[in-house]
C-alpha cells in the first residue's frame, strides 16, 4: 500500500468497506463489490475506497486548501465499485462532492436500516440528531459529526471556521483587485484623535474576548480529554469568534 498521506489507510478502507457492507454506494448501482476467486482461497475485490475531494492536484473535485490528513480521512471517503468510480471522476460537474456525500449517507443509511437491529437504529438516530442546526454548513462538516474520526473536535472546527471565512476572503480579493470599492467617510478633523482612540480601544477588547473564546469556550466545546466533544458547541462557538472578530 502507498506511503502516500493523501491516500487512506487500510483501517480507513476496512472501516469504509464495512460501513458500505460491501455494496457500491451509487443509488443507481449498489452492485456487490467481492465475491470469490478461481483459486478457492482467495477473492476478487472490485470495490475502490474513492476520494469525495481528489487526493491530487488536477484530480476530481480536488480542493487545494486541504491538508493531507484531511484527505486521507474516512470522511473525505465513499465505497463505489470500479466502474461507477471511473464514472464519478471522469466528470466532476455531473458528480460533484455534495452529490456523493449525500450518495454515502444515504447508503449508509440504508444498509442500517436492513440490519434491522433496534440499537443500531437509536444509535444512529442520536448521531444524525447532532445535525441539527448543521443545514447552513458545508457537506464535509456533517461528514465528520456522523464519522467521528480521530481528532474530529479539531477537524470540525478548521472546517467550519474555513467554510465562514472563505466567503469573506472572496469579498476581499474581489475588493483588492477593484472590483468594487467600499464607501469613502471622511472624518472631520477635530473628530479625528477620537475617533483613532475609539479604534485602538476597540483592538485593545477584542484581544481578551478572542483569547476567551479560544481557551475557553473552545476547551468546554471540545471536552474534556477522553470525554467527546460537542458538535452544536463547536458550531456556535466558532460562529461566535468569526462574528467577534469582523465585528
């Protein structure tokens, strides 16, 4: 297997192939993806653990300011079969990110729903419910609240803030290269002293109430170590600092 960290690790495929019960997760599809070989000792696998973002630059629906960890993570994963994967990659616009997450949950779903086990479907039940205020937020946000992968506290909260930020760092770029431009207000001159005593006093707040949030709240939304975080927490508190912060 390759070296590679944006490739999965073979626990992130097991658990993925699993999670899949060994079917494509195409709705269209849904094809068996092993069965056996000529050789009665072995098998044919057909199944391929593909990346929802492309692992490489140039690949499909790849996104550059994802790290490799991110990547390689089981949330950044679907079980397709071969063909169907060939299908997906070959044509991103027909196929984007947010259709074959909504391809896993729904499969992955299904598939609870065959096993049939009461416990299973209270257990999944309670982790959907933690998506609950999660409508506005990116699709691999919800990803990692079902998956809980390692360090997800963390993850989530990167994903989140980087999907409130993006917008305004559009708006800016648009805004640097002249794309529009932000009203002019000119400040009298005796008003000038207060007014640049007003912006320092503003900075000089926002530094305790940023320091607050992130070794605060941030460490109450995450829990305690070996106690699991809080997903609607970690939502709110990351609006929160996004929000003091342009205010």
């Amino acid at each position: 297997m390759s070296n590679d960290p944006d490739n999965f690790k073979r626990s992130v495929i097991e658990a993925l192939v699993k999670r899949a019960a060994n079917r494509c997760s195409n709705p269209d599809c849904g094809d068996i993806t092993s069965g056996p070989a000529s050789n009665e000792s072995r098998s044919v696998t057909v199944g391929e653990a593909a990346h929802i973002y492309g692992a490489k630059a140039g690949a499909a629906r790849h996104k550059a300011n994802m790290s490799p960890a991110e990547r390689s993570a089981i949330t950044n994963a679907i079980w397709l079969c071969r063909n169907c994967h060939k299908i997906v990659d070959a044509d991103p616009t027909e196929f984007p990110a947010d259709l074959l997450f909504e391809w896993r949950i729904a499969h992955e779903n299904s598939i609870g729903d065959q096993l049939g086990k009461t416990a299973d479907r209270l257990r999944r039940k309670i982790v959907y419910g933690q998506l609950e205020g999660f409508d506005n937020t990116t699709y691999l946000a919800r990803q990692m609240v079902i998956d809980k992968p390692d360090a997800w506290e963390f993850r989530l909260t990167a994903e989140l803030l980087r999907s409130i930020i993006d917008p305004l760092l559009s708006r800016w770029r648009a805004l640097e290269r002249g794309y529009y431009t932000r009203p002019i207000k000119r400040i009298p001159k005796k008003q000038a002293i207060l007014w640049f005593n007003d912006r320092i006093t503003e900075i000089g707040n926002l530094v305790p109430a940023l320091a607050g949030i992130i070794n605060d709240e941030f460490a109450k939304a995450w829990g305690a170590p070996g106690v699991s975080g809080s997903p609607i927490a970690i939502l709110r508190v990351s609006v929160t600092l996004v929000s003091v912060t342009l205010h």
